[in-house]
C-alpha cells in the first residue's frame, strides 16, 4: 500500500515526466485507502500469481512488494517484462496483428485498497497498455478508454508511440493472409512453416502481507481479428477482478467465452461462497462450457477452445486451472519463483481432434 510520503513523492515522478496532476487530492487518496485497509491485526501471506508467461515477472512483483511497493504497481511492473518482449506475441511488442496487420491491444486493471480501476482497449502504437490503464484510473473519473481516444489520452500523458508489428510477427500475418484463399491475389508462400497463431495473454494477481490485493491483464488479443474487436482483457470482472475484502482472479485464454460468463468476477464471488482458489477456478471453467455455443463444442460437450482461470485469495492461497491438463501458471512466493501445474477440467487425451 503506498503511504502519503510514496504516493506524493510518486505524483512528483510523474509530473517530472510530463503527466498531468492526479485529478483527485492526496487527501481523497488517503480517505479511501483507510476505508479499505485491513486491520492491523490481519496476517497476510504476500504472493504473486500469474499466466505461465509471466514467470520472470512474478519474482519481479513479489520482490517489489517485499521491498513495500504497493501491490498494483509491483504486478504492473512484472507484466511490463512481457509487454516489452517482442518474442511474446500475444502481448505488447510484437502482439500478433488484427486481419489489417495492426497490432491492437488490450489492459484493464485493479487496485483493492482504493477500489479503483482503469483500462484501454483497441490502442495502437503503445507498447505498454498495462499503464495506460492505470494512468486511466489515476487520472481520470473513466475507467475504460478505447481506439482513438485511448490513443489521445495515451499521448496526452507522455506515453511514446511505437511501431508494435515485429518483423516476426508481420511474416506471420503475410503467411496468415496468403492462406486465406486459392483464389484471390495472394500467392501461398512457405506452405510448411507453421504460422504462430495465440489469443494468449498475461494476467497477473498479487496480495502482499497486509492483505492489499490487485490484478491486471495485459494482451494483444486473439491473432487475426476484426479491427475494433475487444476480447476479455479490458473488461472488469471478465479478463480480472480484484475485491480487496476477498481476493483476485483473471485468466488468458479465448476472451469471448470469458466476457459471457464473467470469469474474473465468478471466481472472486467463488472464493467469496468458500471455495479455494482452485475450485472457484474449476467452477468457472464449468460454467463457461455451459455458456458455450455448440460451434464451439465437440459431440460430447468437450470445448474447442482453452482458456486458464488464476485464482489468489486475501490469505494468500492461490489456485488455477484449465480446460485441457497440461497448462501451467506462475506463483513467487516464500518459497521462490516458479511453475506449478493447472488443475484441469478435462483429460488432454478427451481434446477434440
Ligand atoms: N484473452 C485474450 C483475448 O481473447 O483477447
């Protein structure tokens, strides 16, 4: 949680590099956060979860958090790592392009103490929609900013515009093109090389030891899509959800089946009713395959799609699971950085062909 001096001095930093005054009193600030701060008394267990994606960044996070950062600005920073590395390209830099070969991205985000929140969706030319949508929660009474005007704000607030298509990923939205069709004006090209397609994501989820929780959920969304198509990531309580009293949760995966059932949402409510992390999680998955259309089911109502929900509770227990075994996701906590295994809702081995 960030006290008076870091949040003032923060303010500071960022006026230095350009951003306009926070739109609400260091007072305001303050108010909020006693209204939200658990008891002295609370003992929390500090920890990081996170999309398998996000390994570096979880130890990242939690270092941060030990070293007192508040918990939005440590996971922040942990999903930067991924939105600045151009060899993911489901997020940030080199994000596989839509059907025009723009690269759109999506963020929303979450802070417990203040019950806060912000997101951009559809913004172009800027690498780290993660800030973006916190700068929209700092700076503005809005929480969600879209296309061209997400784009002004970004520039109004200093961000650096950026070309965010990777020679990589371009040559994967060429060979995508060329295969669409035997007829029309593209030849086929490279026919055996296998064009990299994700609606991958990262999403990630701390509490640190005072119980102050906060999620965000960064992506360039699914590969190929329509110009202007928004997917779960920017949407509260669907690509993640953080209720400071309860926990966070946030998944990576198709965000359409995501945004109908309000995964994040769900599992925090889960969590909520008495469930572990990794049952509010499996209960999720439950309830997306039966908001899914047949299109999207095999005969025996196995979906064809993934999707992986993240669960982490006030207390600091954690949890995640995904439609298929296999997956794995990310956790730092006392014990050290690493990969843990997703529970799962179906056997690999039952996947549609
Ligand atoms: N979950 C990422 C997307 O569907 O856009």
């Amino acid at each position: 949680m960030l006290d008076r001096r870091t949040f003032l001095e923060q303010s500071a930093l960022l006026s230095a590099l350009g951003f306009l005054p926070r739109t609400i009193s260091a007072e305001e600030y303050e108010r909020d956060v006693a209204r939200a701060t658990p008891t002295p008394a609370f003992r929390g267990r500090p920890c990081v979860v996170s999309s398998a994606n996000g390994i570096a960044g979880v130890k990242l996070a939690y270092d941060r958090i030990a070293g007192g950062t508040d918990t939005l600005d440590a996971i922040i920073g942990g999903v930067n790592l991924v939105e600045l590395d151009p060899n993911d390209q489901s997020v940030g830099l080199g994000g596989l392009p839509n059907e025009d070969g723009v690269v759109q991205l999506d963020a929303s985000c979450m802070h417990g103490p203040t019950r806060r929140a912000g997101a951009v969706g559809c913004l172009e030319d800027f690498a780290t929609p993660s800030l973006v949508a916190k700068a929209v929660m700092d700076y503005t009474t809005h929480v969600l900013l879209v296309g061209k005007g997400a784009h002004r704000f970004a520039t109004a607030m200093g961000f650096k515009p950026q070309d965010l298509l990777t020679d990589k990923s371009r040559q994967d939205w060429l060979r995508w093109k060329s295969r669409l069709s035997k007829t029309d004006n593209w030849l086929d090209h490279d026919d055996n090389v296998k064009i990299n397609w994700t609606h991958g994501t990262i999403n990630m989820n701390a509490v640190n030891a005072a119980g102050d929780v906060s999620s965000v959920t960064t992506t360039s969304g699914l590969a190929w899509k329509l110009d202007g198509r928004l997917g779960d990531s920017p949407i509260h309580g669907a690509g993640q959800y953080t209720d400071n009293d309860i926990g966070a949760a946030g998944s990576t995966g198709l965000g359409e089946i995501n945004i109908k059932t309000c995964g994040g949402f769900l599992t925090v409510e889960g969590m909520r009713n008495g469930s572990t992390p990794e049952q509010a999680a499996l209960k999720t998955l439950e309830r997306m395959v039966h908001m899914t259309e047949p299109r999207l089911l095999d005969e025996r109502g196995r979906p064809r799609y993934d999707i992986q929900v993240y669960a982490l509770a006030k207390d600091g227990r954690f949890g995640a699971a995904g439609m298929y075994d296999g997956a794995s996701f990310a956790v730092c906590d006392e014990k050290g950085p690493r990969l843990e295994k997703c529970a799962a809702l179906f056997k690999a081995s039952e996947r549609p062909r």
